[in-house]
C-alpha cells in the first residue's frame, strides 16, 4: 500500500470528512432555512437558490466516489440517447442490491448536471435527519410512511407540485421498496407465486403503485423512463466504510431511454408493464454475471471538476478552525480539556460508524421481511 492509500485508509482522515460533511451540511441547512422567506415572493427562484445549495452537500458524497476511492463508473447505453441524458425531466429506475447503489445514482446524475435538482422517494422518517434530511425537505423531495393507503394523497401532492419546477430533474425511484436480501428475496418469491406473476432471480417483486402514480402526475412533464441497472467487475461487494476507505471499485451501469409514451396510462396496464421490465432486468442481470458485460456501448462520461472544488472550498473553510481549536486546547494543558476533548473524538467515532452502519445491507431495513408486508404495492 502507498503513502496516500494508507492515509485514506485511517479513521483520522475518515474523521475529518464526516467533520467537513457534517458542519457544512448544518450551515447550508441554515442558509436554506433562511430561503424560506422567497417561497411566497418567488417560487422559482427559492427552487433554484436550494438545487445550488443542495448540490452542496449531495456533491461532496460523490466527490468521495469520484476522486476519493476513485472508482470507475461505466456507462452502457445506445449513443443516439446519450445526448439526451441532463437534458430533460426523467424517471429513473433503480435496481437495489448494493451498498452504494445510492451513491452510483448520484453519480450518474452528477456525470450529467442534474445532482442538484435530482428527487426521489424516501421513508418520512429521513425528513428529520439533519443534513441529507433537512437538504431533501428544501429541495421539495417526495416523502412516504410505505403505507400505500396513507401515502397516496401525499404522494400525488408531491409529484403534481413538482410539475412546474424550473430545473430539468431525474425522479430516482426503487421500485422494489427495500435494498435486495436473500431473505426478502425468499418472502418477495413467495409473493410471486402467489399471484401468479413470474419469479425474479436478481430482483425484489417491483411495487407498482407508486411507479404508476408517478408516471401518472408526471407525463407530459418528464420525457422517458431510464431503466438502469447496475452492477460491480468481478464480483466487487462495495461499502461506503470501502469508498471511504479509499478503495476504488469498478461499477458498469446499463440505462435503457423508453419513452414515456411507451408507457402505458391505465394502472393495471402500467403495473404489468413494470412486471415485465424487471423480468427484462433480471435478464440483463443474468447476462452480465454469465458474459461480465451489459448490451450497448461502453462509455465513461467524464469526470466533472465541481464536486471535487466544492469539497476543497469547504475544506479550506473549516480546517483552519478546527486546527486552531485542536492546538489551543491541547496547549493548555487542562485535564479537563483534554479530557473533554478525547469524549468529543469518542463520541464523533461512534457517529461516524453510525452513519455508515445505514448503508450496511446486513443492518438495513426489514421492511419486506414480515408476513404482513408482503402485499406488494
């Protein structure tokens, strides 16, 4: 191992960034806090004020991915959609049986400049995480309960609110529900067969009514489907503890463009539709573990320098302070400093692999797991 792999491998260096992530992240959510005033004077503005504002924060994860661990990310796709990728409104589904899967998506966002502006459908829940929470909630991000019976008027309010936004943006949504386990796999199978539906090897049971609410309140809006599904060269497991580690992987990303005509407008029509899409993403699936390669051609969209100077601005902001801090307390001499001190490193230690412990697929969420769950939505 060099130099710098050993230095991105210590937890001091994992410290520090959670430090600049998480100190950065507060002070953007009070500047975004502060937005709030133009919401009645001006709606479009305050939309665009928070996409540069959210990216702030969104970026420097990516900037980890990207330049940190530098890992490689490969597109596979047709060149005549290529153009068209950060171009226009899309929704994006995403396949979810990694760690980073994420923070892949993100990256495909950022590869096309629409990291700020992208949206998803996440648990109520994250909307009271600071940081990534908080940065949603500005940004008008779709919140749900996973209770189709007390989500659906929310859901549809926050998909036809998003129709006049002024940035061109990606809704990044996972169909399955929850990251793929071999338990929920097993139960999901189960679901399957119980409704006569064709089994998936690689894939959860897609829930379809959130996916044809959402093409619902957004045709017209959004201008195709990217189907994408991802995957890792020889059989990388990737963790963010990894990325954060410095280790690069090597992700290959297969994206489909189908027009949102294609899709159909009845709801059952448009859940078979979705049936049939993941059993074509299952295939995919199938043929990239047997061949190593998805269809279509092989492109690295380049790297772009923003997420990089982002994180370094914020470096260069908030080290200094630190560094005063460290040295002026540990020149005092004071046990009880000192001793404050070290309870302040323990305590950011424990938050630190806290955080990283949600992205763990061994401690996700059970959500797909029980018996009273299995309905599939």
């Amino acid at each position: 191992m060099d130099l710098i792999g050993f230095l991105k491998s210590q937890f001091l260096c994992h410290l520090i960034i959670c430090y600049i992530f998480i100190v950065s992240g507060l002070i953007i959510n009070t500047i975004q806090l502060f937005t709030l005033v133009l919401w009645p004077i001006n709606k479009q503005l305050f939309r665009k004020i928070n996409c540069r504002l959210a990216y702030c924060i969104s970026s420097q994860l990516v900037m980890l991915l990207e330049w940190w661990s530098g890992t490689q990310c490969t597109l596979y796709t047709e060149p005549k959609d290529y153009g068209k990728y950060g171009k226009e409104n899309a929704i994006v589904i995403l396949n979810h049986n990694f760690e980073i899967d994420f923070l892949c998506g993100w990256n495909f966002c950022e590869r096309f400049g629409v990291l700020g502006s992208s949206k998803v459908l996440a648990k109520k829940e994250l909307s009271y995480v600071p940081v990534i929470g908080w940065m949603w909630y500005f940004l008008e991000i779709v919140f749900c309960s996973r209770k189709w019976e007390e989500d659906r008027e929310t859901v549809i309010r926050g998909l036809v609110n998003l129709r006049d936004y002024p940035e061109n943006f990606w809704f990044l949504i996972h169909c399955e529900g929850t990251r793929f386990t071999q338990q929920k796999h097993q139960i999901s199978m189960q679901v399957a067969e119980s409704k006569g539906l064709p089994k998936l090897k690689y894939h959860l049971l897609p829930r379809t009514k959130g996916f044809a609410v959402t093409v619902k309140c957004l045709r017209n809006v959004v201008a195709a489907v990217y189907d994408s599904t991802l995957n890792f060269k020889n059989n990388e497991n990737p963790t963010l503890l990894g990325v954060l580690s410095g280790k690069k992987y090597h992700a290959d990303l297969y994206v489909r463009r189908i027009p949102l005509e294609e899709v159909p407008e009845d709801e059952e029509e448009c859940s078979r539709w979705l049936h049939k899409l993941y059993q074509e993403k299952d295939a995919f699936q199938e043929g990239y573990y047997r061949t190593g390669t998805y269809p279509g051609t092989p492109i690295v969209p380049p790297r772009r320098p923003w997420t990089l100077l982002c994180w370094l601005f914020w470096a260069l902001l908030l080290l200094y302070p630190l560094f005063r801090l460290v040295v002026n307390m540990i020149s005092s001499g004071s046990s009880l400093t000192l001793a404050s001190f070290a309870l302040v490193i323990f305590v950011a230690s424990v938050g630190v692999r806290r955080m990283i412990g949600v992205t763990e697929i061994n401690k996700g969420s059970t959500y797909g797991n029980n018996d009273s769950k299995q309905k599939s939505k």
